[in-house]
C-alpha cells in the first residue's frame, strides 16, 4: 500500500496509472450519462439505473442493469473492486 509521503511524489501519470491491471471501479450510472463514457452504446431508454466496471485509470470495462454481473467481470479479471457514488 503507497503511504501519503508515496502519493505526494507521483508524478501526474504515475498516479493515472495506480492500480492498474489491479483496481477496478463499480459506479451507478443513469443511462441518459452512458454515451459520454461507453459511446459505442446503443441509444438506450432514459430513466434507467445502470451499473458500471472500469479499470483504475478510468478506462470502461463493462456496462450492465445488474449489479452482480460488474462484480463477477472484476473477478474474472482479477480486480480488486471499489464503489464510487
């Protein structure tokens, strides 16, 4: 685990890529903020809770209605999961 002393000498690309291949992030999303980050998706219905999986650095991983299914990918791929709100 980096100590603060670490974290406070990282340079700016240092700290993007903290974590990675290690960390993934789990957010809910409403689908109308889907094609800002997963513009490869389909037009979806407005109103609708989703969930989503990235890589530490932010890059998009999975999008799902199911909450369970961005936990079993992270595991799949070996993720430490965290859940940002």
């Amino acid at each position: 685990m980096a100590t603060r002393a670490t974290l406070d000498r990282l340079t700016r690309n240092e700290f993007a890529h903290l974590g990675a291949g290690k960390v993934g992030y789990i957010r809910k999303m409403r689908s109308e903020d889907v094609s800002r980050v997963f513009p490869e998706a389909p037009d979806l219905n407005p109103g609708l809770d989703l969930w989503a999986l990235f890589g530490a650095d932010g890059t998009p991983i999975l999008l799902t209605d199911n909450r369970s299914s961005t936990f079993y990918k992270a595991a799949e791929d070996e993720l430490t999961t965290v859940s940002l709100h």
